[in-house]
C-alpha cells in the first residue's frame, strides 16, 4: 500500500466558536501531528478544500512549512475523499512525503451552507433571483429552488416514487436513520448533539423545512476544523500510532454529480454503482466485507442513497433495510458511528474520515466488534481505509 493516515485531529465542535478558522484549521493540524508524533518542520505537502477560506500560504505563515507539494478539491462534501486521494497520490508518486489534509469553517456563525443563499441582482433592469449554493442555480433559483434542503427533499420524492414507498414507510425509514445517528451521538462526547437524544415522538414533532424533510433530517450547521495526516509506508511504519492504510479511493464526476443537483442521475444510479463496484475490485474487498461505512449525510435521505450505491442494499431497498436493522449496532454494516453530520457535527465529511481512521484503530467511542475496512463516501466520490 502507497499511503497511510498517521494522525487525526480536531476542535472542538460548537454553534458558536467565536474564533477565526484560521486558528480552527492551526489547532486541528496541530492535534493531528501530536496525535502520530510529527514534527510540524517534516510537512512537505498540503491538500484543502477551495472552499475553505484558510489558503496554504497561511499555514505555511503558521507553521513555517516548505511545501513541495499542495493541491485543492472543490464541490464541498464531494471534498473528503478526495483530499485522501489527493494526499495518496502524492506520496506515491513521490512528490511528498508527509502530506495534510484539512477542512475548516464556522459554519454556523459565519457561512450558513443549509440556508437559502440567495440575492437580487439588476440584469438588464430586471431582479433575477439566484440560487447560489443550490446546483444548476441559475436555472433553479427563479423558482424558489435555492437551498440543499430544498433540493433533497425532492431527491426524497423521487427516491420514494421509484422504489413504491408509502408515505408512512418513508417518514419512518429517514426517522430511523436520525434517531440512530443520534443514539451514537449521545456514545460521543464530542458530538454538538451529545446529551440530546431523539426518539420517535419527538423526531416526528420536529417541523418540516422540505416536505418530507423535518428539521432533524438535516446535516448540523457546525463551527469547527477537522485534519488528518498522511505518510509514505515507512513514515507510518516509524510513528507510535497504528497506520490506517488508503486501500483504494475513486474521484468521480459526470454531468449534474459535481454537487446538488435535481438533474442527472438520482445518487443511487447505475453511474454511481459502476463507481462503488470499481472501488472495491480497486480494495479487493465486497461491500459485505466492511466494518463500518461513513456516509455524507447532508440530509437523512443521503444516507439511504449512499447505502444503495455502494452496495449496503440492493437498488430501491434500503429504506426497508433500515426498518428492518437500522444502521447502529445491530446493522450488518454500522453507519456514521460518530453520529454523523446529523448529530455530531458539519464539517464536510472530514468529522467522518476521522472517525473512519478511529474505527480502524479500535478507538472509536461507537467502536465495531467486528474486523475489516471502512468505507468513507459521498456521492461519486469514496475511499476504503484498512488497518
């Protein structure tokens, strides 16, 4: 294997950090290099999201790194497997060999990614309203289409129309998925939601934001940083912490997959499970062969797709999948033990590849009894790590 992850770390998680994140992305980096041992002067490469406001020139400023290599992946939660990747390949070509990955935002108390991001501007003297966060917005905005929720909750509609769902069976299938989500919060000290749990009566209390989306269908808005530390085989094998190895890792894209989007495939399709089957021929491994999987669950039903496109239920099943053993514990695959983006924090996928590496390690407070990989997924975009 080409690459290991030697190091996590992040903040804390909150509504309100009153910090800049540019010192969030400093203390996140810096728990990741005391976590494995490693010295801040022994970086050499760097890979962050463009949408994170910290650039690489001011950590290289924070820490006094000489990068010999630093890249970028865009479109938001498609970002955490592909900084893996990224990282990866960089050491495996040579071009680093300590590489580290980041995510950083006040997501909260500054960018709001779940509200309706929109202005009016004079084009020709008429307001045009946009979409600016939902995909495609220049089409989608006019209509009032403008949020993520929005557009997820018509990935709901048409999930439930094509697999034949009653309306009942829905609510309690993306209900299930919350709840469970929470109870692993409440396993989770570092989780926003820790000591918050959720049942049914109060799941179905929540207000709605899309129908059928209720208000705990939907990801945290989060202020917080998250990082990882990649190295080269023999770096990982020197450091006291156990190396977790990058098996396998697949950035795709195709037209209306770069982000949210109600055109295109829905994130179950047939595109999106040739993607997953060429991850795992790529891993050696069957999706059976998992120990936990970590899937972008920017809104309840994300989760259901996630889990049909990469193999946990066949197409249009996994709503029943999930009435029938959920996606804790008793689970044949466990999901977003953490709690996920639902209940422990929205850090754009980063929260899960760290908790992805503490279950290979055997430290999650979630931890699976059983041995094997952990999948990391999000849309077209995924990555196996293996102890």
């Amino acid at each position: 294997m080409s690459a290991a992850v030697i190091g996590i770390g992040q903040t804390a998680y909150s509504r309100a950090s009153r910090r800049s994140e540019w010192s969030l992305a400093v203390e996140a980096i810096e728990r990741a290099l005391a976590d494995c041992g490693v010295a801040p002067g022994d970086v050499d490469g760097l890979v962050r999201y463009s949408y994170d406001a910290v650039d690489e020139a001011m950590l290289v400023r924070s820490f006094g790194w000489r990068l010999r290599y630093y890249s970028q992946t865009g479109y938001g939660g498609l970002g955490a497997p592909a900084v893996l990747a990224q990282a990866s390949a960089a050491v495996a070509s040579g071009q680093a060999r300590i590489v580290v990955c980041y995510r950083s935002l006040n997501g909260y108390s500054t960018t709001r990614y779940g509200r309706a991001e929109r202005s009016l501007g004079c084009a020709g003297g008429e307001f045009v309203a946009r979409g600016d966060r939902a995909p495609s917005g220049a089409f989608a905005g006019p209509y009032g289409l403008l949020s993520p929720g929005q557009v997820m909750a018509m990935w709901a509609r048409r999930y439930q129309w094509e697999a034949g769902i009653a309306e009942q069976d829905l609510v309690r299938a993306l209900s299930r998925v919350a709840i469970d989500q929470r109870a692993q919060a409440q396993r989770n000290p570092a989780a926003v939601m820790h000591g918050r749990p959720l049942n049914e009566d109060a799941y179905l209390a929540g207000r709605v934001i899309a129908s059928p989306l209720r208000v705990f269908d939907l990801a945290l808005e989060t202020d917080g940083a998250a990082a990882v530390v990649v190295a080269a085989p023999d770096v990982a094998r020197a450091v006291a912490t156990p190396p977790v190895w990058i098996t396998a890792a697949v950035v795709g894209m195709f037209a209306y997959a770069e982000s949210i989007s109600v055109y295109g495939e829905l994130r179950n399709g047939p595109t999106y499970r040739e993607i997953a089957e060429r991850l795992f021929a790529e891993a050696s491994v069957r999706p059976a062969d998992l120990r936990a999987a970590m899937i972008y669950d920017a809104t309840s039903v994300s989760v259901l797709l996630g889990m049909e496109a990469y193999g946990l239920a066949a197409p249009g099943t996994a709503w029943r999948a999930v009435l029938d053993h959920g996606i804790g514990d008793t689970a044949p695959v466990p999901v977003n033990t953490s709690g996920g983006h639902l209940s422990e924090a929205y850090v754009h996928g980063m929260n899960l590849v760290v908790e992805a590496v503490r279950q290979c390690r055997g430290s999650s407070s979630a931890q699976v009894e059983r041995s094997g990989p952990v999948l990391v997924s999000s849309g077209p975009s995924a990555v196996v790590l293996s102890p």
